[in-house]
C-alpha cells in the first residue's frame, strides 16, 4: 500500500517504480500467479507477514546534504576593511542538496542577517509632466544632499536619474507640429521640451554633483491626459540593467509623480495592441518602441522588479495616496510616502521608506517542479513565530538582527524519468539566494545489480534486477516471453480491460500478453475467475454469516440456489409447512406465507400463524389474571402464575403517561383496565411484537376506591339537624303568623257587626267649660 497521502501504485511498466510507495522486496519468485509488480511494495509488517526477510527488503529514507554555507557577514560600518557587495552575506546557507523521497519532507534552516553598510543603488525616476514644473527645481539639488544623508547609511551609494511623460502618439498628447515642439500652454510663455516616454538621463554614479549639474539642465515638457506613462518608464528601468548600471546590491526605485499611471490595455486608445514585451529598448538612453508596445500590466512589473530585485518607493501627492498605496498591496517590498507639492521633502520621505524597506524580509522560492510543495515557520526578533503565509516573513528587523526561518520541502511524486530539479529561495529586494538541487529517490539498489539479457528472462529478452524482469523494448509480459507484435492494438493493457472504464483484469491478476492471468487466494477454495477476472465464488451474499446462506454455491459474484430455496443468499425458504396452522389452514387464512414466514394480510393478526390478535375484543380480560398475579401477586392465579403466566415480558411503569401509545408503535397495542377484587383499578397494555414476543407494561400502583370520612359525614348531620330544626321553627312562626292573623281579621269583622247606641252617656261630664265675654259680644 502507499504511504500516508501518496497516491494509487500506478501499473508498473518496469521492476523499479518503488521510489512512490514503502518498501521494495528484491526476491525472486516473491509474486504469486496472478500479481502486479506492485506488489512488491508494501508495508514493512505486511512483507515481513509473506515471508520476505528484512535483509531483501529495501526502505531507503531521504537526506539534506549543505554543499555552500558561508556565514553571514558581521562588519561593522565604522571598519577600516572595505567589503565589495559580492563579499557581503547575509543569507546562509547559501546551497544545498535534497533527497527527497515521496511523501517525507527534508527540513533545513535558512538564516538572514541584516548586515551594515551594505551598498545601495538609487535611482530617481521622474514624471516631467507640466504639473510638476516646480517640484523639478527643488530636484536639482537632490544629488549632493541626498548623498549626504545616505553616507549616515551606507558607505557605498550610488544615484541616477530618469524622466518620462507619456507615449508620443495621440491622444496623450498633441500631435500638431507646433506642440510637439512646445507642448506647453502658450499662455504663460512657458518653453518645454518635446514629448517623449522615457529617458534615461543619468545611469548610477557616485558623483553628486553630476547628478545635481544634468537635473538642472533637464526642461519640463506636457502631454493631453491626467494619468501618465509611468509604467513603460518603470519596465525600461528594471530590465535594462547595463544602461541603467544596477549592481548586485540592494537596488532602490523612487517613483515620483502627482498623477494616476495608464496599464496594459489602455494603449488601445493610440492604436496599440501588441502587449508590452518585458524586454530593454533603449537607444540613446531612449525608449524607442512606446508607440508600438502597450503599457505593462501590473503583474508583468511585479514579475520583472522581483526578478531584478527592485524596491520600489511611491512618492506620490497626497491626492493620489489611495491609488498608489492600493498599488503598493500589489508590489511586494514597496512603499508609499506623500510627497509635498514641490516635492521639498523628498529626501525625508526616500529615507523613511527605505528604512521602511529594509526592516522586512519575505522570502520568496522560485517555481517548484510538479508534485513537490514547500512550507516556510519563521522564528523573527522577540521569539515572534510565523507559519503558513506569515511564515515566510519577518518584520521590524533592525541592522545587525539575525532572523531564522525553518523550511520543509516535500515531493508527492516522482517527475518524469527522475531527474534531478534545482529550485532557488531568496528575500524580496535582495540579490542573494539560497539554491537547492532536489534529487528524488526513485529506485532502489537492487537495481544497481541488474544483469541485462539475463536467460531468467525469456532468452535474453531482458534485464533481470530486483527479483524481476525489466523488458527490453518490444517484449512485454512477466518473463518479457511475449512480443508487442503479437498483440494487435497499440494499447497493451486493452484486451485485459472489460471496457474503457475499468481497472486492467478487473485489478485482480496480471496483464500478460494481452491474457488476464488472476490471481490465487490463500484459501484454495477461493479463486477469481472470468475473461477478465472479473468473476469470483467468495464474494456473494451472506445470510446467517454463511455464504449464500449455506443452501446454494457462489458463481461470478451470484448465489445459484438449491431446490426450494430462493434470494440473492439464498435465504428464503419455498418450504410452506412451518405456516401451517393448527386448522391446517396457511397461516390461518389471514395471510401469505413468504421464505416460510406468514406475513398477515390485516395487520391486527400477528404471530407465527397469524393466530394473534393484541387488539380484538376480550384480549385485556384475557391476560387480566396473569398481569395481576405477577404485577400485584394478587387474583385467581396467584398460585399458579410461575407455571401458567410466564409466556411475556413484564415491563413497570410508573403512571399512566409512561405507558405506550399505538401511534409510537410499529406493531398492534392494546390499552387494558381492569378492576381487582378490592375493586381498585390496574392498567396495562399487551402487544406482540416480530409476531412471537408478548409484551406488558403495567403501571405498578392500583387505583382503589377511597373509604367514608366521618368528619364530613357527622358534619352533614349535625348541621341537617340545625338546619332541620330552623326549618320547623320558621313552619311554626310562620303558622302562628297566619293564625293570629286570621283571629285579627275575625275579631274585625265581629266589631263592626256589633250595634252600638249613640247616645251621651248621663254619667259623663265634659272637661271643657265654656265663658262668654259682653264686651265682645256681637264683634
């Protein structure tokens, strides 16, 4: 079998392909009939299992050898020694050799150290467009005072200079004869040069005033469109290497402009479409084939810069800060600063930047051969740790910092015949690498020892290594004892295959000659079979763990099975006795009988006969005295009940809700209550379940009639007899009521029936005296 994460053994056209897979046995006869070459590679137990001896078994494991490992530079600037830049080291190791065997990563550490006084190449490369008139005044001097600053970095400097505008066809700029030699608006008097793309004024020098003595002499010029040509300018730049004199030291590109930039695609409007080349056109220290090449893209100049390990610096107008630091995310190892309207400070701003720069290093590896992957761990100033993408880089690294970063390469595969591949890492900006030749480990040596025409290969017809043959060309087989001839299709393999999409003998034999020959099993009974072995009499259904059921044989994959029996293992029984009921009757008349199971038509009946029914009527009063006397112990059957009442599983519950309900149940349910001899309440449910098991649950507390309360009751009465009482009483008040009444009304009534005389009575007096007074008299 393969390794962890190696892919499928390939069919083996030769005896040493083990270089993807575990382990390779070199002995001979080691295959039996029917197996690939494949099969020598295995596991180590599973060989050592088929009686392969550790000393014919190959395992060989993959190794880093460091062929240059020069240590990294510790000059201080202050030293009286000089360093020319190619004796400078700052990566280490600086090449090694990998043997990489599949699916094992080889390990190795890379260390950086920033070394100081390290050579710097500068070159300013300038947009000469109108707007920028006054920001090429205070350029002029850029030279002397820039160098000034930079010898607080380095020693070694050096500076140059180039300018552009824009291509020199319309519409970026005018093509009238009297603006292409004054481009500048008349307006102002103004005297420009004529257009042009891009010149390279001055090549790198460490003469200062040169440099400031041919910027002064330099005239603004103009174009039509805000966005600018700056692109083509960067891509002559970076390829031109000799005209611009870049040295293998850490090389600096200051863009400066206050304008947005044209990109591939944009030249269309002037009628160019070829797409930019990526290579140096440069006449005269000017780029000659901008009306007939398109811009670069973005991509292109980040492939080129890198090549050409170039940091670029941006020093842009505030207004165009967005746009370029959107540009900077795209170009590894760049920055952005903001430059002033008339550029003043511009040496500030290209200090910053490279001190910006250069406190990062990103490892960057060039491209890896197929199969093989590489991860980067970086171990960065402080103990901060990266892995994955942040594994390749390091940050805030000062002068004189060392960083390490640990490397793991793997391959998956082997490449094409094997050979050897040589892929390089190196930090962005840097001109030093670390080269690495990966060898893959593809055969083994045993294969060293080979015997070609070998007579153990069919008379000479091939070379006899490892335990096996290795055809010559045009003989095939595993003894090379066929020839291509005979086989009629280019295809060698196709007449093993059942068709297009399968494995070759169906991945059970070897392909010989075009002639399936399948493999033998360990089990002599066992045995592939078929055209293309694509048959087998141990690999059809099982019933009761036995093969086709133990009442057929196996046949290509097929149980052909015995009289009365029927299935795909066959394990259904044409055998209708064991549904015979009682009655005689095939499972009672409620059903069919099926590999010699009744399976009841209404699914009420269960039971071996479908004589069972949980749900009819009288099936609680049934089971009652069962369930009674082994729930409660209780009922008729009491004494008898281990004997008459063991025939289902019991199951308590606690109350009524934990008892099954039909609609849960794949299987009829019945729900039972009945009522003891102490007239309490019990309840149950009976089912049968895989029509054989009965089954009860029972709740396990009766529910019993309460007994009288005498509180309650002597209650009652007393309070009747109150209320009785009250109740005479108010009878009686009310009679007495109605009675006197009545008297009242009696006596009235004989009152005014009585004849009474109406005459003064002589023994009366009256009270009252009258007087008379005469003086008042007739008044």
């Amino acid at each position: 079998s393969a390794l962890n994460g190696i892919p499928e053994i390939p069919p083996f056209s030769s005896a040493l392909t083990c270089g993807l897979f575990v382990i390779f046995v070199s002995v001979q006869d080691f295959l039996k009939q029917g197996e690939s070459k494949s099969a020598r590679c295995d596991e180590l137990q599973s060989l050592i299992t088929k009686g392969c001896t550790k000393a014919k078994i190959e395992n060989p494991r993959g190794s880093t050898f460091i062929n240059k490992n020069k240590a990294v530079t510790n000059r201080k600037k202050d030293m009286a020694e000089k360093l020319k830049a190619d004796q400078i080291t700052q990566i280490q190791p600086q090449k090694l050799t990998l043997n990489l065997r599949s699916g094992e990563a080889q390990t190795f550490k890379l260390k950086f150290k920033r070394a100081e006084d390290y050579p710097i190449d500068l070159y300013y490369l300038m947009d000469l467009s109108f707007s920028m008139k006054d920001d090429l005044e205070n350029v002029k001097n850029l030279g002397t005072d820039l160098m000034r600053e930079m010898k607080e970095v380095t020693s070694d400097f050096k500076i140059g200079f180039g300018s552009f505008v824009e291509k020199t066809v319309m519409p970026y700029i005018s093509t009238t004869p009297a603006r292409l030699l004054n481009p500048c608006t008349s307006t102002n008097n103004d005297t420009c040069t004529s257009p042009f793309s891009y010149k390279n004024v001055l090549k790198l020098t460490e003469n200062g005033e040169e440099f400031n003595s041919l910027v002064s002499k330099q005239q603004i010029s103009g174009n039509l469109d805000s966005p600018e040509g700056g692109f083509d300018a960067i891509m002559q730049v970076a390829v031109c290497g000799n005209a611009i004199g870049w040295r293998n030291v850490t090389r600096l590109l200051v863009f400066s402009t206050d304008a947005g930039f044209h990109f591939a695609g944009d030249g269309k409007l002037g009628g160019i479409v070829l797409p930019n080349d990526g290579k140096c056109h440069l006449e005269n220290n000017m780029y000659t084939m901008s009306h007939y090449y398109d811009y670069p893209s973005i991509a292109h100049l980040v492939q080129k810069l890198s090549d050409n390990n170039i940091q670029t610096i941006f020093a842009v107008t505030e207004e165009f800060q967005p746009v370029y630091k959107e540009l900077k995310n795209l170009i590894p190892k760049s920055a952005v600063g903001t430059l002033s309207s008339n550029s003043s400070n511009v040496i500030k701003l290209i200090i910053d930047s490279y001190n910006s720069l250069s406190s990062e290093v990103i490892l960057e590896n060039g491209k890896l051969p197929e199969g093989v992957s590489i991860t980067y761990k970086s171990i960065c100033k402080n103990g901060w740790v990266g892995t994955g993408e942040n594994g390749r880089k390091c940050l805030n690294i000062s002068i004189g910092d060392e960083v390490s970063f640990e490397i793991a390469i793997k391959s998956e595969k082997c490449p094409p015949q094997g050979k050897s591949e040589t892929i390089t890492i190196k930090p962005l900006g840097f001109t030093e690498n670390v080269e690495i030749v990966l060898n893959f480990i593809c055969e083994c040596e045993c294969s060293k020892d080979g015997k070609p025409l070998s007579e153990m290969c069919h008379n000479g017809n091939g070379t006899f290594e490892c335990g096996a043959c290795r055809c010559n060309e045009g003989r095939i087989g595993r003894l090379c004892e066929c020839s291509t001839d005979e086989v009629r299709t280019d295809d060698l393999d196709a007449n093993c295959r059942k068709d297009n999409g399968t494995d070759i003998c169906s991945n059970n034999g070897d392909c010989v000659c075009g002639t399936c020959e399948c493999k033998k099993r360990e089990n002599p009974e066992e045995r592939y079979s078929g055209k293309f072995c694509e048959c087998d009499n141990f690999n059809c259904d099982r019933s009761s763990n036995k093969l086709c059921g133990g009442h057929g044989r196996c046949e290509c994959r097929v149980c052909i099975c015995d009289a009365n029996y029927t299935g795909s293992a066959c394990d259904c029984s044409l055998d209708t006795s064991t549904c015979l009921a009682a009655n005689k009757q095939i499972c009672n008349g409620r059903g069919t009988c099926e590999c010699g199971v009744c399976k009841c038509t209404n699914p009420k009946f269960q039971g071996p006969t479908c004589e069972i029914c949980p749900t009819c009527p009288g099936v609680c009063a049934e089971h009652k005295d069962c369930v009674q006397c082994r729930a409660f112990e209780t009922g008729e059957k009491k004494d008898t009940c281990e004997r008459d009442c063991s025939y289902f599983n019991l199951i308590r519950v606690k109350d009524r809700d934990k008892l099954p309900q039909p609609a849960d149940q794949s299987y009829p349910l019945s729900h039972c209550k009945e009522r003891d001899a102490n007239d309490c309440w019990f309840y149950y449910t009976y089912a049968v379940r895989n029509h054989t098991e009965s089954e009860v649950y029972v709740v396990d507390t009766l529910e019993c009639p309460a007994g009288p309360d005498i509180i309650p009751i002597v209650a009652g009465v007393v309070v009747g007899i109150v209320l009785i009482g009250l109740a005479l009483l108010l009878i009686w008040k009310l009679l007495m009521i109605i009675h006197d009444r009545r008297e009242f009304a009696k006596f009235e009534k004989e009152k005014m029936n009585a004849k009474w005389d109406t005459g003064v009575n002589p023994i009366y007096k009256s009270a009252v005296t009258t007087v008379f007074n005469p003086k008042y008299e007739g008044k």
